[in-house]
C-alpha cells in the first residue's frame, strides 16, 4: 500500500470517527436468547416451519391478541392470506389510506382488486374516517385500517361506517404491536384480521417475518387450511380427522423454525423493546414539542397507548426538509422520510382510484420526516439528534 501523508492520515482519522458516532435511523435490536434458541433450531432434525417454535410464537401472540394468531413469511403474505380469507377478486374494490407502505394495497390488487385511496388525518396519518362512507360501493371487499406509527386509528368511527355497509375490517398492524387503542383493545385484534411484520425495521424482528390474527372466530378453521397448502393438515395432526388431504384453496405461508426461533426470543422482550423506545420517543416529544409552532409533532389521541415505532416531524416543505436531512448529515445523524402517496405512484395509478381528496397524503409525502429511533441510542445520540434539529429550527 502506498505511504500516505500526514494530511490524508488525519482527514482519514476525522472520518473514521464521525462513522463511528455515526447515528443510524434505525437499528434492529438483538435480544438476549436469540443466538440460542436459533441454534436449539438448528439443532433440531425438523425446521419446516410448524414446530414448537412456531407453537410458542403462536401461543404468545395468541395471548396478547386474544384470538388466534397464524405466522406468515412477512405482513405482506399476512395482507395477501387475509384477501384469500375474506374472497377478494377482478372486479371488487378495497378502501386503502394513500400514505402507507405499498403491501397495504399491493396485497389485494394482486387479487384483482381495484384500490380505492382515501385520504388520512393530518394530525395522525391514520385513515381518516370522515371519507370512508363516500369510498364505498356495491364492489366493497374491505376497508385497510393501518395504524401508522403505531398510534391507534379511529376504530369506533371506522367500525361503526364498516358496519352500517358490512364490509369487514383488516388491520394492517405491521408497525403496531404492543399498541393499543384508546378502548384498551389491542390493534391487530380489532378487526376480522390483523397483520404485522417483523421485519428488521420493526419493533420486533426475526429478519423476514409476520403473523396473521384471525379475529372472526368463524373463519379460524379455514384459516389453518389456507395457511397449510390448502390441506386438513393441522386437524389430522390433531387426530380430528383420519384422511389429510387437498380441502380448499392454499398457499405455503408459514415461516421455518428458525425463523420462529429468532422470533420467539424477541417476543419474550416486546414490552422492555417498546420501553426502551419510548424513552427516546418521549424526550423528542418534550425537546420539539417546544418548537411545535414551526414543525408538526405527532399527536396521540386520549388514551390510546403506542408502541413508540417511529418518531416524526413534519416540516413546513419539501425545501425544508431537504435542507434538514443535508443539515443533520453533516452533524452524522441520519434522517429519513418515506411513502410516496401511493395514489401518486405508477401502480397506485394503474390499480387504483382517488375516492376522496388526498392532499394530506401529498402533504405527508413531502414533508414528514422520520428520526432516529432504536433500542440502544446513546444519550449522545439523542441529544445529538435533538441539538441538531433545534439549531436547524432556531
Ligand atoms: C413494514 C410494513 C409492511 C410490510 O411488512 P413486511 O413484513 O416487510 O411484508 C406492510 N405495511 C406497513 C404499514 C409496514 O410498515
């Protein structure tokens, strides 16, 4: 290697050291027992999924939603398990908010469904009732709930417009678990089905991974089926039925044990993961909430207990929020913004319609913009991140 100058050696250093004060938006966190119940699985003769792993993660998330809780390969197969559940097909439409991650609307265009964008509430980015009713048709399969940040949406106003025309409700609860609404129920467990991820960006995480609810009772045999390859597996294992064979419609949508491996050790921590969150989200909160006159901050309704998944600001425009993320780079923090309003986007465009206004949908895809936030933030990293945004807003 050549000899460097004591100049290059020096700007080199200066480097090495902003990248190791480096603060990331996000982090996947590593729980305690993870490494060993991975290789318990390992170890295993047997990791097709199913297992006692998945048994375990089935009965913790059963528990805490108090129905019963399918794994799936991500949220985007639990969305797409749901549009099979519930019969989506050409020539039906699904309401879906037009501010959130593409698998919301994805899911059920895949099935041939036409996706109906409304607009969210500017002071939540959670669907926003008030366009709901006039978003319905004779051609309405479902309403998508999703709870964005993990702060509940307006349930009882959402319930209360599905019920009156009888379209279900799916929850997509990818960001939300350990959240509930202001009523105490769980998100997830409000609707006929709920969907989360645990993916790597969220909360809990097992790399590639999510979990169906099935909270119409009705539908939670043939749920099993679905979730089997369309077979009676489950109730054959179950000694319930002496024939397992090809009995409905099927996909492959479980996980493998070492996947519910990783996943079960991060569950076991869920509650001390989202603690440790909000500590972070709660001294943003306190520093920005000061400075609320020139950003938006997020707004909680009464009640209603988040999981501290993500914390946001929301500039006053997309120039604005250019000049931050350039501003907070130099000082070695990484500031993110996301969704591209999905009735804005080509597919949305091609699949879907726009059956409400959606200029708070454009207004958050401009403008919101996403902070550090993971388990593990040092107080220099969050005092970092709060110095660097109150200097870029004085
Ligand atoms: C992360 C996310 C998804 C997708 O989750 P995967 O597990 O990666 O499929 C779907 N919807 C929302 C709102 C999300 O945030």
């Amino acid at each position: 290697m050549a000899s460097r100058t004591s100049t290059e050696k020096a700007a080199s250093s200066a480097q090495a050291t902003l990248a190791a004060q480096f603060v990331p938006y996000q982090r996947r966190w590593r729980s305690a027992r993870e490494d060993a119940y991975v290789a318990e699985a390992l170890n295993d003769e047997r990791r097709q999924g199913g297992g006692r792993f998945t048994k375990t993660c089935h009965a913790v998330l059963g528990a805490r939603m108090g129905a019963p809780v399918l794994l799936t390969q991500s949220c985007t197969a639990a969305l797409e398990f749901a549009a099979a559940l519930i019969g989506v097909r050409e020539g039906d439409e699904v309401i879906v908010p037009s501010y959130t991650f593409t698998s919301t609307a994805t899911a059920f265009a895949m099935r041939g469904a036409r996706i109906a964008f409304v607009d969210v509430d500017p002071r939540t980015q959670n669907l926003d009732p008030q366009w709901l009713e006039a978003a319905i048709t004779p051609r309405t399969k479902a309403i998508v709930a999703m709870h964005y940040s993990g702060v509940s949406c307006d349930m009882p106003a959402i319930e209360a417009i599905a019920a009156r025309h009888n379209v279900p409700i799916i929850e997509d609860a990818a960001q939300a678990i350990g959240a509930y609404a202001p009523d105490g129920r769980a998100l997830g467990a409000i609707g006929a089905f709920g969907c989360f991820s645990f993916h790597d960006t969220k909360n809990v995480s097992s790399g590639e991974g999510g979990a169906l609810v099935v909270g119409d009772p009705a539908l939670a045999e043939r749920a099993e089926i679905l979730w089997e390859k369309g077979t009676n597996r489950s109730a054959f294992l179950r000694g319930e039925v002496d024939k397992y064979t090809w009995v409905d419609l099927g996909s492959s949508f479980l996980p493998s044990e070492v996947t519910a491996a990783m996943l079960a050790a991060q569950l076991e921590e869920t509650d001390t993961i989202n603690a440790a969150r909000m500590e972070i989200w709660e001294a943003y909160q306190a520093a920005f909430s000061e400075i609320a006159g020139k950003i938006g901050v997020p707004f909680v309704p009464d009640g209603a207990r988040h999981n501290a998944h993500l914390y946001y600001l929301i500039l006053q425009s997309a120039e604005q929020r250019d000049g931050y993320i350039a501003h907070m780079r130099e000082r070695g923090v990484q500031v993110v913004f996301h969704y591209v309003p999905l009735h804005d986007s080509p597919a949305g465009r091609r699949f879907g319609r726009e059956a409400s206004p959606l200029t708070n949908s454009a207004r958050a895809g401009e403008r919101l913009i996403r902070l550090p936030l993971w388990p593990g933030m040092t107080p220099s990293d969050i005092s970092r991140t709060i110095e660097g945004t109150l200097e870029f807003f004085a």
